[in-house]
C-alpha cells in the first residue's frame, strides 16, 4: 500500500515528523519499561528540566519548548507518580514545581539504564548524518521561533496554476482532455477526430496555437485552441477543462490566456461554437467579451452537429 504522508510530501512534513517521533517514543518506552521505570519517555524531559532546581509551570515551558497545557498534563502526572511536588510559591499566584527523592532516584535510573541505549539506538539509526539532522532540526526550530508556518505560508507564492504551450509531448493530454467531455456530454464527430488526432496538422502548421493550464501537484488540467478557419476567421476551439481541477478557476485563467494569445493573431472573427448545454462554459465565455451572434451561426454552425450556440468575441472596452 502506498504512504500518503511519504508521497504528499513537504505538506505533510509535521504529521510526518509527529509519525516519526510516535514511533521511537514508543521504542524509548520499552526501553524505559524494560528498566523497571514507571514513567514515560515524554517525562523525560521535565525531570531533566528539574534537576536540583525548582522552577514553575512557565519556566519548564520554556525550558522544555512544549505548550503549556502539555507542561501541566506532564506535571500532573508525575505528580500522580510521587516524582515530583507541586508547593505555593512566593507569588500566589504561581506554584514551584520540584522533584521528589524518587523522583531524583528515576533520574539518575533512566541516566544509566535508559538513555545510554536510547542514544545507541538513535546513532544506529542516523549514522554519520546524525549530527547534520540534529542541525537541521535546530534550524527549523530557531526559524519557526522567528517566524511561524501561518505566516510564512501567507507570504508563499500561492500561485497554484501555470500556461504552458503545446509541445508533441502533450499531444495525448490535449487528446484525453478533450475526449473526456465531448463522450461525456455528446459524441465525437469527424471534425473532433481530425484535430484531436493531429493537432500539428491541423491547428500549429496552419498559424493557430494550443495553450494548457497545468495546476501545482495535478499536471495539465485543461487545454484551449486557436484554429485558423476560413479568410482571417480563428475558432476558439477544444477548450476543456478535466473534473479534477474544478473550483481551481482554471477554466477562466487558460480562457484569459488563450485571448491574450488571440490579441496577436489576425483574427476576424475570433469566434466559438458550443451548445446550450454547456451553460457554465457558455456563462464564462460571456464574462470575457463572448456575445452570441447569429452571422458566426449561419458562416460557421454546420461544422459540428451539437452546434446550438454560436459567439463572437468583442474585446470588452473600459469606462
């Protein structure tokens, strides 16, 4: 079975490192068990933060680099445990935190029984490169201190989607986009078969362009065309958009795009052939400058049998 946290990536990296320190936890407590200890590895820290010192519930915050409801959960258990007491401090508001004698006696336990084999264990697991990913923990930490992951995240390059033009290596993509709506919603026709299967031939040789939208972690997720028709027409055609990339507004980017592409062919009419059905397509093509006409109908319609709409582009023009 796959590793989804392995094959995801840096955007799991937390949860991957909270897998990672789960399981040699949960190695160091046998170990600690196996020593006769009755405590947790995760109190190991706290009561080496307390060695021959009192400190309160803040100072083993920042001691230990833990939250505090974590801190005091930690406490209270040792606490359960005789390992540690908890007295009024001189401020009433705040309570010192101490360790009991048998709580210096587990100590000095897990510093002889316990730790010498953790330690092992962890340089047999990293070997020589132990040292540099203690550095790069080190680093993480000092950085995530100066600035958090919101922010940092906030200040990411979130542009998630790209325009790349067609090369012969994305020749099955514009192929499959395609493919995919038209059975979907109607049947290939001939006039589909003829570009979808050669669109050098058709579409690049003779002057037009083909654009795709690719989207950060999926690959290419839609296509759109420029087809050099009769006189100085171009048909905005084969424009397609796979489900997987729905809600990204990868559709109106690549639209955007191909029309920026238009703005330096000669084109007239720039113009688009669809169906009714396709009213999401249809809304969005009105949104960038489509109109429905009737001449781009009656020059153009024929050439697909599901042709019920027919558009013209008119450049929308600023107040």
């Amino acid at each position: 079975m796959s590793d989804i946290l392995r094959d995801l990536g840096p955007v799991f990296l937390a949860s991957r490192l909270k897998r990672l320190g789960e399981r040699m936890q949960a190695g160091a407590a046998r170990v600690t068990g196996a020593a006769g200890l009755p405590v947790q590895p995760s109190h190991m820290a706290l009561l080496a933060a307390l060695e021959g010192r009192e400190r309160t519930i803040g100072e083993l915050v920042h001691a230990v680099g833990i939250s505090q409801p974590g801190v005091t959960r930690g406490i209270g258990q040792l606490v359960d445990l005789g390992m540690v007491e908890s007295r009024q401090g001189a401020d009433q508001r705040q309570r010192t935190i101490s360790l009991t004698p048998a709580g210096n006696r587990t100590l000095a336990q897990a510093k002889l029984h316990v730790w010498p084999h953790v330690e092992a264990a962890v340089h047999a697991l990293c070997g020589d490169r132990l040292a540099a990913f203690v550095d790069q923990i080190d680093r993480l930490e000092t950085a995530l201190a100066a600035t958090p992951l919101d922010l940092l995240a906030a200040r990411a390059d979130t542009r998630v989607l790209a325009i790349r033009d067609y090369d012969d290596t994305l020749a099955k993509d514009f192929h499959d986009i395609n493919a995919e709506w038209i059975d979907a919603m109607f049947a290939l026709e001939d006039t589909d078969r003829e570009v979808l299967e050669n669109p050098r031939k058709t579409i690049l040789d003779p002057g037009g362009a083909i654009l795709f939208v690719e989207a950060r972690g999926l690959g290419v997720v839609g296509t759109c065309a420029l087809q050099k028709t009769a006189g100085a027409g171009v048909e905005l055609t084969k424009m397609a958009v796979r489900q997987s990339a729905r809600g990204l507004k990868a559709g109106e980017f690549l639209l955007s795009a191909i029309l920026a592409r238009a703005a330096t062919m000669p084109a007239d009419p720039l113009y688009l052939l669809t169906n009714a059905k396709c009213a999401a397509a249809i809304h969005l093509y009105e949104k960038l400058g489509f109109v429905h006409d009737a001449e781009i109908m009656t020059r153009y319609g024929a050439r697909y049998a599901r042709c019920d709409v027919a558009m013209r582009y008119r450049k929308p023009t600023s107040d």
